[in-house]
C-alpha cells in the first residue's frame, strides 16, 4: 500500500493544499465570473466555424447568427470544434471504460468516509472514492478495461456490468459499486499531443488543446493552468494576441503532453496484472513522503511565477 501525506509537510513544499471539488461547483464559479464582466453570455449555442482576419475573428453559430470580437479562445471541450477546424485530428480510443456517481454522506459506509483521495487498484480495474463539499457527499469512480469494443461517448451505465468486473475484488472495496442508485457511464479517448494550439487570432485551451484520460486527476487544473498562463502571456506582450497566443502555447504544450502520455502509463500501472502488479507493490511499498514529493514535483511545483517559456517575461 502506498500513501501520500497531504498535510503541512505537503503545503510546506508545495506552498499550497490538496484539494478536489464537485465540478459544478467549478462550473457555477466559472459562470459566476464571467457574468460579473458585464459581457455578454450566450448558452446553448454551438459554434460551427471560424473565419479571421488581420483585426478580428467572426464566429458563425447552429443558428447562422456571426459573432465578432479580436480574438477566440476555443475552450470548447474534447470534441472541440475549433480544433476540427484547424486540426482535424481523431480520437484514440482508450478501450477503458469509467463509471461515475455521486453517493450522500448518509449513504456512503461509514468505514470508508476518509477525508482522502483513496484508490484501490487491481488486475484490469480500480476504484476511486474522495468527499466533496465538506463530506456531504462522496465522489465514486470506477474504471475497468472493457470485454467489448468500445465507441467515444456518454451513456446511461448499468450497475450489473459494473458488477460484472468487480467479482474478485476484496469486499470493503466492493461495498462501493452497491451504492450509486443511477450510474454515467463514460467510454474514454484521449488525442495525440500536438504543438501548434494557436492558429492567428485564435487559440485552444483546456481539453480542446489537450484531451486526456483521468488517471492523473488533471483534466480541470490543467485548463485553470491554461488560463493563467494565457492571462500572463496577454500581459506581458501588452495584449498582441498572436505574440501572445504563440507565448502560451510554447509555454504549455511540453507539460499538458507529459500529462497525457503520464496518463496513460498510469492507467496501465493501476491496471497491472500477473508479475507487473509486484513490482509496482513494490515500488509503492515503504515509499517514503518525500520521495513521493520528489516524483511530484514537476506536478505540483507549478505557480504563476514559472508559468511562461524562459525568457519570456
């Protein structure tokens, strides 16, 4: 068993703690924001193409309707459309399949309520349980490789297949699938990394620029390290967009690449079976704090300070 400490010695390292959050919490925030500019704010509304030129960008939407502004930042999801536009590239289809559910405080077994990010990893499976919102709620995540072939998409899960892939796990572990009374079921694809995510006036952040599989835990600080950035690079080339696209795009494609070729091994770890599952034991086993904190500091060692390429600021 492997166990990384979060405590001071964590936040004394890494100048700050460890933390996860519901993401419609993230979302409403990041909502909550955007209508505090006093901009305007469209919703349901997909963009279908791009068209730019030297003073500006024109986003022509479903409705027909052209929408005009000096730049486009194309936040738009792992089925982006702006990276379509300009990348075209296709999905690679992970064959892993997720199940996701969030469980109440007074349904969750009280043996397990830890205030921890806790996995438990077997041959071809593992599961993921952590609380939300001040233990009110309990954040459920299991991921098996899947018998059949599997198509990139959402849909409603079945508790019996999740059942199916969990018969010889130990039973404090498989009390978790008998929880959720409604399951989403997600069949995962990432995407190659690139290195071109800006293309003029016009740019890619978050999953649209780097899509990747969840066995990191990144996906969202990612996009948040996106922003930051972007807002540094906007700021010290006094807001020339393509100086500054061209500065966050060198700044982030080298570290959202590790995190996705990072996730890929790491789903492969947790997954390890026969004589691969011993070693990664013991690679795990007796692992001081430290030596966790060392293999984590490329991760967590990121700040505002170090975000841009050298010699950039």
């Amino acid at each position: 068993m492997g166990k990384i400490p979060t405590g001071e010695a964590f936040r004394q390292r890494f100048g700050n703690p460890h933390a996860v959050i519901h993401r419609v919490d993230v979302h409403l925030s990041l909502l909550e924001g955007a209508q505090e500019t006093g901009r305007s704010n469209f919703t349901s509304t997909r963009m279908e193409r791009v068209e730019q030129d030297d003073t500006g960008v024109t986003v022509f939407d479903q409705k027909g309707q052209a929408h005009r502004g000096l730049a486009l930042i194309g936040a738009d999801g792992v089925k982006s459309v702006l990276r379509a536009q300009y990348v075209n590239d296709p999905p690679r289809i992970t064959g892993h399949v997720v199940y996701r559910a969030v469980v109440d405080r007074a349904d969750f077994p009280e043996n397990l309520q830890w205030n921890a990010a806790s996995i438990w990893v077997g041959p071809n499976c593992h599961l993921v349980h952590y609380p939300l919102r001040g233990g009110e709620q309990y954040n459920v995540v299991v991921t098996f490789n899947s018998r059949k072939q599997e198509e990139w998409g959402v849909t409603e899960g079945s508790k019996e297949e999740v059942q199916s892939y969990f018969q010889g796990i130990c039973p404090k572990a498989r009390q978790l699938i008998d929880l959720p009374k409604s399951w989403k079921r997600w069949a995962t694809a990432d995407r190659e990394p690139i290195g071109q995510w800006s293309f003029g006036r016009t740019t890619l952040l978050g999953d649209a620029a780097h899509p990747t599989t969840q066995y990191m835990a990144q996906g969202a600080c990612m996009a948040l390290e996106d922003a930051v950035t972007l807002g540094e690079a906007l700021r010290v080339n006094g807001n020339d967009f393509v100086k500054a696209f061209d500065l966050y795009q060198r700044s982030r494609v080298a570290r959202t690449a590790r995190i996705v070729l990072s996730g890929r091994e790491m789903g492969r770890i947790y997954h390890a079976k026969g004589v691969e599952r011993l070693v990664r034991n013991e690679l795990w086993k007796g692992r001081s704090p430290e030596r966790f904190y060392d293999a984590m500091e490329w991760l967590y060692g990121w700040n505002v300070k170090n975000c841009l390429a050298p010699g950039a600021a």
